[in-house]
C-alpha cells in the first residue's frame, strides 16, 4: 500500500538521512494531533483502554513496592520519570495507529507487532531510555541527600518536607531544572526515533539523528506538545492513575500522528516494516 501523511501547509527541508524529510512547523499542532490520536481512541477503544489498565496496574506495583521498602519519598520522582519511559510503553499504540493508517486489521495480538517488529532496535533505545530513567532516580535521592542532611523524609512529613520547608523552594527548582533537562533531552531523542523504528526498516542511531534534528528544526513546536504531553499525563495521574487508563492510549496514539505531521516518507528509501501477522 502507498504511503500516506498527515498534510500540513508547511514547508519542508531538503530530504535527510535515507530521503526521510523533516517538515518545518511554525503554528502548534496539538490539537490536531490530540483529535487524530482521540479519533484512533474511539475506533479501537479496547486496545486502548488494554494498554492504559495495563499502565495503571504498573503504576500501582511501583507505589506499592517504594513503600514497602520504605522509600515514599520516591514516589514523585518516579511519577516524573515515568515520562521517560512512556514513549517505549506506546510502541503497541503506535502500531495500533499504524494500521489504522494502512487500512488493516487490528486488535490487541496485532498491536505487539510494533515490539516485534525491528525488535532489536527498539530494545536498543529502551536501554538508552531506561539508563536516562535510573539516573533520573539516582539524581533525586542525591538531591533529597543534599538538602535534608542524608536524612529522607518519612511518609507523614514527605508532602511538608516537600513543598513547605525551608529549603523547599531551592529543593523544587533544582529538581524541576535537572529533571526538565533530561526530559528534554529524552524527549529529543525519542518523539520521532521511536515511531520511526516501528514503521521503517532503520537503525536506531539513524532514527536517533533525524529525531533530533526534527527537534532542533522545530523546537518551539514540540516544547508545547512536550509541556502538553505532560500536563495531560500528570491530570492521568491525580486521582489513584486511574486517569491513565485514558490518557496514556490518547497520548500514545496522538503522538504517531504527531511523528506523522512531522516526518515526510513519501520519498524515503527504506520499506515499510511489514505485519508479521494478518
């Protein structure tokens, strides 16, 4: 089947790396993507609403095991660095839109074509991601170290230790200016490398270097989709994550159509990965 793209009235770069182009994007796209993602939603809502219980349940074993082992002082920070690790989770929603795309059949045995699928780049970039993610943990227990004398804040003071003490503000921004720099950076590398892995038969340094080019060309575009991403996710998360079980399938499906809106491979040189099965 021919391939087919999200039209936009931007323009376009010159080809890049396998004749893969990068279109640049000058006006917010979020809402369209988040249309097209919810519009996948509610064609095939058992696939997504499989994969975010799924998230919600993984959610819940992280709280329980952190407070069992008496660490709940992590349970923020790994709120957080879940973000760092949700493109990887969507990769079955990623091809669950793919299809869609293509006019296939689709359910939850063909969304796990995306992980089997150039399996061992995307595992890959999971190492990557997941090396971003344990740094990101060890960076927040260094920090509460530094700032409550080595000493971590048992569960009944987390929230006051947290966000009221003295050194609360100078703890919060801290965190918030680390964090945010290696969300940036993952997001860099993962907003198109990901999808990309799943559709094109690339390697994954290649698919690394037109994501971040893609993020470079079009930074003020994606830090908004990023900053919306996020906000949605953390709305997912209030209330016990059940918010998740929408959220997290409506972002991952908006977020093919975002590597879509961006990546033009009508011109590519390398196929289509193709189903492994009907």
């Amino acid at each position: 089947m021919t391939d087919t793209t999200i039209q936009t009235p931007e323009n376009t770069v010159d080809n890049g790396l396998h004749g893969i182009t990068i279109r640049t994007i000058t006006t917010d796209q979020s809402g369209k993507w988040l249309q097209a993602g919810w519009r996948d939603f509610k064609q095939t809502p058992a696939i997504g609403l499989t994969y975010g219980a799924l998230c919600v349940l993984a959610g819940w074993l992280v709280i329980l095991s952190i407070f069992r082992t008496g660490q709940p002082y992590l349970t923020l920070p790994l709120a957080a660095g879940f973000m760092l690790l949700a493109p990887l989770v969507a990769v079955g929603l990623y091809e669950t839109s793919r299809r869609l795309e293509m006019g296939e059949n689709v359910t939850i045995w063909h969304s796990l074509n995306g992980f089997r699928r150039n399996p061992g780049q995307i595992g890959a970039i999971g190492v990557v991601l997941m090396l971003f993610f344990l740094a990101w943990t060890r960076i927040a227990m260094l920090l509460f170290a530094l700032f409550y004398n080595g000493t971590m804040p048992s569960l009944d003071a987390l929230i006051w230790e947290t966000f009221f003490s003295r050194d609360a503000i100078t703890f919060l921004i801290t965190g918030s200016i680390l964090g945010g720099a290696l969300a940036i950076i993952v997001f860099a590398i993962s907003v198109v490398s990901i999808p990309l892995l799943v559709d094109r038969d690339v390697d994954v340094i290649t698919a690394v270097i037109i994501s971040v080019n893609a993020f470079r060309k079009n930074w003020k575009v994606l830090i908004g989709w990023a900053a919306v991403i996020a906000i949605l996710a953390a709305c997912g998360m209030v209330v016990f994550m059940f918010g998740l079980a929408i959220m997290m399938p409506l972002l991952g499906y908006s977020s093919w159509h975002a590597y879509r809106g961006i990546i033009d491979t009508s011109h590519a040189d390398v196929a289509r990965l193709r189903r492994q099965v009907p």
